[in-house]
C-alpha cells in the first residue's frame, strides 16, 4: 500500500437517480460548463500546437499538377505526361485524419482531493478539453473508462453530438468497481483500435509494485507495463498523470487513521513524528519517480499535472515541448 493509496477516500455524494428531472437538468449544466470551459481553452490556443503535435499515418493522393522547376523527378506522373504530352507531376498530403482514444481512470482512489478539486474532476476537465480539440480537428474521437474492469467503451467517431454524449459520459458514469486494472485497461484500448491511433491515459497511476500470485509469471504493475509497451509500439501514447499534493506532503496531524479506498485497508499514522513524515514523504517521491522512468521507457510520453496548479499552463507547455522534439527529428 503506497502513501498515494494511504489516504482516506473523500466520498462524493451520491447522484440522484437518472428519474430525478432536476438531477438531470443539473447535469446537463455541468456538462455545458464543461464544453464552455473546454471550448475556450482550445479557442484560446492553449493547444494551440494539436495538429502539428499529432500527426496522421500516412500520404494520400490530392492532385495532378504541371511540372514545375524544382519538383522532385521522382514525383513525374508518367502516364498523364505521355498523354498530355508535357511533364505533370502527382501531388501527395498528409493523411490528418485520426483516430484519439482518451482512457480515464475512474477508480475510487481518483475521488481524493484536498485543493477544492478531486483527481478525477481534473482528469474529467482534460479529457474534455482534449475530446474537443480532437474534434475541432476533425478527427475521430472515442472514450474508456476504467477502474479494476472496463465500465465503459465508446469507439472513436466523429460528430458534435457524439462529443457531447461523451462528456456526459465523462461527468455523470458512476463506476461498479473501487480497484484500479491498469493492465486490462490498456488491452481492451488497443483491442478498440484497428489502425494506428493515439491514446492518451488519464490515472493518477497508484499501482504499488506487488508479488506474482501463485501461477503467474509477474506482478500487476510489471504486467500493465508489458501491455503498455506493446500499445506503445502500434500507437502514439500519452500518459498523463493526476496528482494531489497532500499525496506527497504530509501535514502535522498527530495520529490519523487512513484507509485506502480501493482495498479498505486501514492503518494509523503517527504523523507528528517528524521522521515518519520525511519517510513517507521520500518514500512517495522515489516511487513516483521510478513511476515516471518507467512509463518513459515504455516508449509513451508523460505529462505530471497536480489539482494545485493550473492545467491550462501545463498542457500548452507539454504541447510546445512535444512539437519542438517532432520538428528536430523531421
């Protein structure tokens, strides 16, 4: 159990139920305020460098065209030419049209929050706002959601009111499972996706290193990290990481009893010795750390965000920094 998973789960309040009108009405307000918000980040070009940052797979034809000095040999179109009897060459574009897959973690451990905002409130407002620059960009756009199994799958499409339904989807699911299946997660996505696609995961990534059960070959984390490698080789992976800071920083709160909300295991704390504190303090920072090496080394791209700070800064800046690496190796 990690200091990420120790802290007790503040429980949302429950939902009305789907008959109540004015439950319904409310959440249809969240989920406008959700666009509204999501729509003004994109205009505003906080992902200003999307399209560029993301690119299709491939080349298709758009035209014949008169050959013109300076155009590749190469590109001659040999049977137009003798037919018309002067050189014309074909002209290609990339193909732009993609297909995105936004993976959410909606586990228990994603209802922390001590900043005013939950862990999974800031992973539902970035999946929206990237749901909508995909469709701004007219590609497909597709949504799963997870906790210890796959509560829902909705394949990548296009449309205004597809995008809709799916932040409706992202506000108002309430998951049957608490646990966290990182690796099943990961396998039912690329079992989604038949062409080469990106996906982007959203979890705060709370999956302690645990030993192999009898007849296994590794554990959980060791297995999710296999299946993320494998994603990564056939698609564009994105991992981007939700984070509290009471997660890593602990107060002077005397003895505390904590439960971990996936498991409901349950320990005490004696947090007013100092020594307890920098221990588990180091201990959270070195296993995120090692964390973070290892989705790296998966062949994914990270991103660290935290409830504290404001996303919109973080999110324009990985965009830049991943458009500045796309453009050396080009």
């Amino acid at each position: 159990m990690t200091l990420f998973s120790r802290i007790r789960e503040r429980r949302r309040p429950e939902r009305p139920a789907p008959e109540d009108g004015h439950a319904t009405a409310v959440l249809v307000q969240e989920v406008r305020r959700l666009e509204l918000r999501a729509r003004r980040l994109v205009d505003s070009h906080a992902l200003g460098p999307y399209k560029s940052v993301f690119r299709g797979h491939g080349i298709e034809f758009s035209e014949v065209r008169a050959y013109e000095p300076g155009d590749p040999f190469q590109s001659i179109d040999w049977k137009v030419t003798a037919r018309m009897r002067k050189p014309f060459v074909k002209r290609f574009v990339e193909e732009r049209e993609l297909s995105v897959l936004v993976v959410v973690d909606i586990s228990a451990s994603t209802g922390f929050g001590t900043r005013g905002m939950e862990k999974r409130r800031l992973a539902t407002e970035v999946a929206g706002v990237l749901i909508l620059a995909a469709m701004r960009a007219q590609d497909r756009v597709g949504l799963l959601l997870f906790t210890d199994r796959c509560e829902k799958i909705v394949r990548p499409l296009r449309g205004r009111n597809r995008t809709l339904r799916l932040l409706y989807d992202l506000l108002a699911f309430e998951p049957e499972g608490r646990g966290t299946d990182l690796e099943g997660a990961i396998l039912a996505a690329d079992r989604v996706l038949s062409t080469r696609s990106i996906v982007i995961v959203l979890s705060d990534f709370a999956l302690p290193e645990a030993a192999a059960e009898e007849g296994e070959v590794d554990g959980p984390r060791a297995a999710f990290l296999r299946a993320l490698t494998g994603l990564s080789h056939r698609h564009d992976v994105v991992t981007i990481g939700v984070r509290d800071p009471a997660e890593a920083s602990l107060p002077d709160a005397g003895f505390l009893d904590v439960e971990d909300p996936e498991t409901g295991r349950r320990a005490t704390l004696d947090l007013q010795d100092a020594s307890v504190r920098e221990h588990l303090e180091r201990q959270a920072a070195d296993e995120e750390e090692q964390m973070i090496r290892e989705l790296l080394g998966t062949g994914a791209d990270w991103l660290g965000l935290r409830t504290d700070r404001p996303y919109p800064v973080e999110l324009h800046a990985f965009f830049a920094a991943r458009e500045r690496r796309g453009e050396k190796r080009r």
